[in-house]
C-alpha cells in the first residue's frame, strides 16, 4: 500500500488531464460491470481517451484515497481560471545544462541565507581543488540539503553544472539577483499542532498498559471511554489492555473501541500537558 502517497497519483493525473483537456481512459475496467444498467443514466466507463468538454462550467474531478484499513479522504479540483497569455520573452543566455540540479539554501534573516550561500559555495570550491565534483555528487548536495530544517529566509539554487550553482550561490551571499535563483522569505505565524489519529492496523497487545498505571489523566479519560461504551458490548475496556488475552487483536468490533478509547486518553494526556491541538484529522 502507497500509505501517505496514495492519491497523490490520482490528483496528477487530474490535473494533466485538465491541462490537456482529455478525460483519460478508464483503468483494468474493459469490460463494464453487468450488476450496474448503464443506459439509466451518464455515467459510464470510459475505454479511450476523449476531449474534456467544459459546457460553460469549469472542469472539475473528484480525487478519493482510500486507506488501508477504509480511511478516505476526498479531494475536488477545479481548473484555474482563464488568464492572459503572456508574451514570450526572447532567451538572453544560453539554457543551462539538459538536467537542471537545485540546491535549497535557507537562513534565519537575509544576512543567515547570505552566510550560508557563502559557506555553501567555498565548500563547492574546496571540493573542487581536492576532487572530481560531478553529476552524482551534485544530485547528493541537493538532496542533503533537502532533507535539512527549512528556516524562513530560503533560496533555491538551479544549475546544470557547477559553474551554474556557485554562479548562483556567489548572487545569494551577495545579496544579488541571477538566472537559476528564488528567493522568497515563508509567511510569518506559526503552522499550528495537528493531532492524527490512526484507523485500524495501529493496534498491538500492550498499548495503553503502561499508560494506565503512571498516567492519572489517562486512567480517568479511559474510565469516562469505558463507561460510554458499556451499553454497547459485553466486554471491558481496561480488561482488553491489561489482561492476557490476545485475541482481541485480530476483532475488529473490539479492535475499532480499544482504538478510539486510546486516542481519545493519549490525546487528554497531551492536552494536560499543554500540548492543545488546532486540529484533528483520522
């Protein structure tokens, strides 16, 4: 299962099919299901690719990702709207290399990215006059530097080659413009706490024990959990977490409770401890 990319496959093939204006064809259905009358109505499986109409509406899709244990989220876009073509501007250098190489450099203020271009480039250079810098060592930078805290003063760095990159890192330390350089400071205020709550398959035998017996705050949210839903089944909450048995495990009306009951409790303890969400998803 595709877990957190799921979906995100099904959006870029919207949003191709809007730029092209084409309804791709329908995936492993050739043959259309006997137990749905397709004449009742328009809906209907497509077995080519055909021009996306807009009939005085902009084209919108619906995007569903389903989750391994039945989680969907639901995504609508909609194309943007019609703009001004703008002219096309005639080329004032040569373009830079067949595969263009970024470099994502980030500070605290303007004199912090200037600082770290700088570094970044002499680092460039001292690695030059001792080795080889190619291809493969350029895509490694870029994806060290990738993978690093982003801080709100950024620049991305584009190149083909080395001369392009230290080229662009030289214009960041110095506070300049250049081709194969954006810069651009990220919106001020903070992103906020999201709380996640997972669906089935999060579970396993001993989840919550420990947490029942040195966290008060949890042990009271359980009891309230255990009350709420003893009118509903014949088993009991805290026996589940704290007794031997591991059957329960593999019970989804069991396993679907115990699961909630313990978000519901952990949740209370982070909130006790200051931690607030300002939002849920799950």
């Amino acid at each position: 299962h595709t877990q957190a990319a799921s979906g995100v496959a099904g959006v870029i093939k919207m949003v191709m099919a809007m730029r092209h204006r084409r309804l791709p064809a329908t995936l492993h259905a050739d043959t259309p299901s006997s137990h749905v009358d397709w004449s009742t109505g328009e809906v209907r499986l497509l077995t080519e690719p055909v021009p996306w109409q807009a009939n005085g509406h902009p084209r919108r899709a619906g995007v569903s990702s389903f989750g391994v244990s039945g989680t969907n989220v639901h995504l609508i876009l909609e194309e943007p709207p019609a703009g001004e073509t703008a002219a096309e501007e005639p080329e004032t250098s040569a373009p830079l290399g067949e595969t263009l190489v970024p470099w994502v450099v980030s500070g605290r203020g303007e004199a912090g990215l200037r600082a770290q271009a700088a570094r970044l480039a002499g680092f460039v250079r001292a690695q030059q006059a001792s080795g080889a810098v190619d291809g493969p060592w350029l895509t490694g930078v870029a994806a060290g530097l990738a993978g690093r805290a982003g801080l709100e003063q950024r620049a991305v760095v584009t190149g083909g080659d080395v001369a392009a990159l230290l080229s662009g890192l030289d214009a960041v330390a110095a506070g300049e413009s250049s081709e194969g350089v954006v810069t651009g400071v990220v919106a001020g205020g903070s992103a906020g706490v999201v709380f996640v709550f997972p669906g089935q398959g999060g579970q396993w035998v001993g989840m919550g024990r420990e947490l029942l017996g040195s966290w008060p705050v949890f042990a009271e949210r359980m009891a309230v959990c255990e009350r709420a839903l003893a009118p509903f089944v014949d088993w009991s909450l805290v026996e589940v977490l704290t007794g031997s048995d591991e059957a329960w495990v593999g019970r989804v009306d069991v396993v679907q409770p115990v699961l909630w009951a313990v978000m519901v409790s952990l949740a209370e303890v982070w909130r006790a401890a200051g931690v607030v969400p300002d939002a849920v998803v799950g």
